[in-house]
C-alpha cells in the first residue's frame, strides 16, 4: 500500500521544462520580419499581376514590324492610291484603334463581319463601326463588294492582309491592331460566361438543309446560351411558310443593329467582376478561335483598363457606316449590281471625330470612297481608280447587238470571267453557285443614279427606269446564310 502511494505521488509530480533558448530577435525585429514577408509577398501578387497586363506598345510594333519581326508576309502594296495615314500626333496617351473580322469557317472563310473599334482609354471612351459587306470597294476586279476581297486574294493572312489595306483606304488609316474572330467564338465565348441575357427582337424561325442550320429563337428577355446566341446574331429572315410572316426580313443592316446590341449586352456582362473567375475558360477561347496581332496579356490590360476607368456601356458607340443604295454595271453579268456606298461628309465627319486616333484632321481627298457617276461610270474620292475599265461609261448591249454565249461549267451554270469560280470545299469541282448576282442583293435592271452618291448627303429619289435606291438592303430569297464554299481564280481555258 505505502509503495502504490509513493508511486502515485511520484506519478504527480511535475516534469521539470526545459530552460528555453534565448531568442536572437527582439520583439521590434520580429515585427519589421513579419513585415518583410509581407512586403515579398505582396510584391510577388503585383509581379505576377503585372505579367498579365502588358500595354499595348504601337510605336514599338511599328518598329519591330519594319525591321521584319511580326510583320505579314509581304508588305501592303497601296499601288497607285493614297497610302492611309499610319503615324502622327495621338489624340491622347493611350488611343488605339482596332479592326475585327468575323469569319465563318463553315462557309468557306467569309469575312460578312466587318467592325473597325476605337477606345480611348486615357478618357473611357470607345467607338465601334459596323461596315456593311456589300460595300463598294476600289478594287481592279469586276465585282467590287468588300466581303469578296478576303477570298479575291485566296484567303488566310493573305486575304485578311487585302482586307486590311481596303478598310484602311476606306477611312483613310490604318488600324493599329486586328482581330479575326472564328464564328464559333461568339457562342463558346457566351457559354464561358455563363450566358448573356439579352431581349431577342423578332420571332425568328429560319431553316437552312443546305447548310444545316436552323434558327429558332422566340420573341423576348431571357439567358441565351452560346447556342442561342449564334442563332441570334446569323438571323436575318424567316421561312416563307414561317407562322410568324416573312415580308423581307431585316436585311444586313437589321442584322448589323442586333449585333451590336448583342455585343453592348457581352461587353456588360464581360465587365462583371464575377467572370474574374472565368478568365481561364476565356482564354482558351482566345487560343482557340481568334488570330491577332494583339497579346493575350495586351487583350487582358484593355479589360483591366476598361473595368479600373470605369468604362460603362453608355460610353461605348455603336453605329453603322452611313451609307445609301446605288447600282452599279457589271461587265462579267450584262446587268447593274446592287452595293452600297459610304454617304462620304457623314463618314469622313465620324472618322475625324471618333474613328481617327490622330489630332490632324482629314480631307475627302485621305479617304477611298466610291461612287458613281451619271453617266454610269465609276470613281474615287482620291481621284484614282483601280479599275480603268469601270472609269469609263459602260458600253451595254443592245438589243440588235449579238449576244455571245456565256461561259457555263459542266452543270450548265454561268461562270463569271473576272470572278472567282465556286467549287465545292476540298474537292475542286463546281459547285452551284446559286443566284446569278455573286453579292448579297438582287441585281436590279436600272441605270446608274443620276447624282454622285459619294459626296451627296442625302438620297436621291430615283427616276423612274433608274437612280439610287434607299437605305435598304434587298434580299435575295434563294441565297443561304453563309453557303458552304470557298472561293478560287478562275483558271484559263485548257
């Protein structure tokens, strides 16, 4: 008993602490420590911060570009015509312009989105202008509508490059940057998102075997997945038979307005701090679908920038190129073609207040701007154009002239001359080209208006058999949305 008590009180007794070593900072220098880490942490989340925000350099890419670095494989040629402005005093510090293509891939690299963007970032500030693809371009071929330059020049970068050097003698500069969108981005993009809620316009209801496309969208506010939104933007028209009526559709420039509202309805919710979270989904949307002389790091500082500046969708401008309806003849088709031209003082007076990122202002005589003339034959506002034989009336046939056959491929379909020829994708056999006009409008059988329509502000009514034709474009009913073809030059005769 007396050895378990002993045992229990030895049990009890505490264990005697170890003496513990004497510290070697003070408790001043254990705070300034925690500090430093602190500091090195910090400074290590802004290093790293930094490295995803690059500003975009354009006096440097010019640079680099001249001495052969990221330049295009071959340099722009502007031949005879006004070279576009390409350097001079900036509005202000950070103001860069910026060029977007959509393409379709589907439809043989159609390049039917055209959108040349503005953003002042010093005062929050952005402008986009949507240019119509059936815009009079001063090109050497017959059939001069500016979305067949892309496949004029065999596509690729060649293409983009042709577009480029248009658009810039269009508005007189050049773009410090381009983008080139795949379609499917748009869709992939809303779907990284989470969806974007939007207020579809119109019963949509469009069918296309050809294609494989269907567009059925109802009426209303609602969250529209990438799905939705690609049949949002390609709707231009509903069946014939469609329960909702089909009296025309809205056309191109319908289309170009829904849009750009849809694009004010991404930009918002792109701009929501949430989709932080979503910047990995984003940027494989980027890698995927979008070419760009741009850095993902410099797409990135233009989002931070726009988010930190408090840039609001009321102070981003979306408008379309003012333009009227002319029609102009067609050597390869014995008939007038349909194209619109820019109302030229409406657009020389945004480029020089919104597109322009130089303080010297421009002239008509900086800007490539087609019209035509009374007597039915063409010209520039630059006083040259490519073309010499559409600088000179036409000469059409009449009716005690022979008619020559045309040229028809093995389907018996017609084959223009001076265009490309449609083949089937990956085969290079014919394809059928559908409507006889290779644009996007009907034809039409009048003359040339009777008034210059480039330096006109207004439209002309039309005299009767011929004359300018309203802002409206007409539609073709058989022509698909983007057919699937791609666009080759003619070969000679064997």
């Amino acid at each position: 008993m007396a050895r378990e008590t002993g045992k229990r009180v030895a049990a009890a007794a505490p264990k005697q602490k170890k003496p513990k070593k004497p510290s070697r900072l003070t408790g001043q220098q254990k705070v300034l420590l925690v500090i430093a880490i602190c500091l090195a942490i910090v400074l290590a989340v802004v290093a790293a911060c930094q490295s995803l925000f690059v500003r975009p350099d354009v006096e440097n890419k010019k640079n680099n570009d001249k001495k052969g670095e990221n330049a295009q494989e071959e340099a722009i040629d502007y031949g005879d015509g006004v070279r576009p402005r390409a350097d001079g005093e900036r509005k202000s510090a950070d103001y860069y312009t910026v060029l977007i293509l959509g393409r379709d891939t589907g439809g043989g690299g159609n390049t039917d989105t055209m959108l040349l963007a503005s953003y002042d970032v010093t005062n929050q500030k952005a402008m986009v202008m949507s240019i119509p693809r059936d815009t009079m371009v001063n090109v050497s071929w017959d059939v001069k509508k500016i979305n067949s330059v892309y496949n004029m020049h065999n596509g690729g970068d060649k293409g983009i490059q042709a577009l480029y050097k248009e658009i810039a003698q269009l508005v007189g500069f050049e773009p410090d940057y381009q983008v080139v969108v795949e379609w499917e981005a748009v869709g992939k993009l809303v779907d990284a998102i989470g969806g974007v809620y939007f207020d579809v316009p119109y019963n949509m209801d469009y069918h296309d075997p050809y294609q494989d496309l269907v567009i059925e969208q109802a009426k209303g506010y609602r969250l529209l997945s990438g799905d939705d939104a690609m049949q949002v933007i390609r709707w231009r028209k509903n069946d014939p038979g469609s329960p909702y009526g089909n009296t025309g559709g809205i056309g191109d420039s319908g289309r170009m307005e829904v849009q750009q509202n849809f694009l004010k309805a991404v930009i918002q919710q792109l701009m929501k701090p949430a989709n932080v979270m979503n910047i990995g989904k984003i940027a494989k949307v980027f890698q995927e679908c979008v070419e760009t002389d741009l850095s993902f790091q410099e797409i990135l500082w233009f989002g931070k920038s726009a988010v930190s500046g408090g840039l609001s969708v009321e102070n981003v401008e979306f408008l379309t190129m003012p333009w009227k309806g002319v029609s102009a003849w067609s050597r390869s088709y014995n008939q007038n073609l349909s194209y619109v031209v820019p109302i030229a003082n409406e657009l020389l007076d945004i480029v020089n207040n919104k597109l322009s990122p130089f303080v010297e202002t421009f002239t008509l005589s900086d800007l490539d701007i087609m019209s035509v003339n009374a007597n039915g034959s063409l010209r520039s506002t630059t006083g040259y154009v490519e073309d010499s034989k559409a600088a000179v009336p036409p000469v059409k046939p009449t009716q005690s002239d022979p008619v020559e056959e045309p040229m028809v491929d093995e389907n018996g379909n017609p084959i223009d001359p001076e265009t490309p020829i449609v083949v089937e994708p990956g085969t290079g056999e014919p394809a059928d080209p559908g409507p006889a006009d290779p644009g996007t409008t009907d034809p039409g059988t009048t003359d040339p208006g009777t008034t210059d329509p480039g330096i006109t502000t207004d439209p002309v009514t039309p005299p009767e058999g011929g004359g300018e034709t309203p802002q409206t474009t007409p539609e073709t009913p058989a022509e698909p949305e983007n057919p699937d073809f791609i666009i080759m030059e003619p070969q000679p005769a064997a």
